[in-house]
C-alpha cells in the first residue's frame, strides 16, 4: 500500500497529512466537509475561539454521523460514490468552462 503527503487546508491553516494514495480523495472530501463546517459555524458569530468552533464542528460532524449509522436502509458507501461522481462532474464543467 502506497502513502504519500497530501496537503489540505483547515480554518485557513494547511496541514500535511500522510494518507494511502487509494484514501486520499476521502480525505480531501472530509477536510472539506469539515472546513465547511466551521465557517457555518464562525458566521454564526456565536463562537468566536478557534479550538471552540473546531470542537463544536467536530460534535455536529459525529452526531450527523451516528444519526446516518442508526438510521434503516443509509448506505454511506453508495453515499460516498454519490459524492465522488459528483465532484467528478464539476470538475468536468469547470473545465469546460475554462476552455
């Protein structure tokens, strides 16, 4: 199994991150989910402290999480192929539209 360093930003903060080349795409997909979230969270402007709203957004991702485990009939890998195919046609649009 292939590894190798991949660069995500988090809260305006880039990380490097030793992942498996096959993961790398999740993980990229899950550091964008949770940058997301914090800023829903930071424009609420009800939190103002960094490791506060990373540890709300940490809460909210988890709880969506046993929510999708304990609800009947969610297939979270057909959610994950959903996703992909997704991003896969916007980046086919925008390049497209950089043409």
């Amino acid at each position: 199994m292939n590894s190798k360093s991949l660069n995500i930003n988090i809260m305006g903060r880039e990380f490097y991150i030793t992942c498996p080349d096959e993961e790398q795409e999740d993980i990229q997909l899950a550091a964008t989910y949770l940058d997301k979230k914090i800023q829903e969270i930071k424009a609420e402007g009800k939190i103002v402290d960094s490791d506060r709203i990373a540890i709300i957004a940490a809460l909210s991702i988890t709880h969506e999480l046993l929510i999708l485990r304990n609800g009947s009939g969610f297939d979270i890998d057909e959610f994950k192929r959903r996703i992909v195919s997704l991003k896969k046609k916007v980046d086919e649009v925008m390049i497209k539209k950089e043409s």
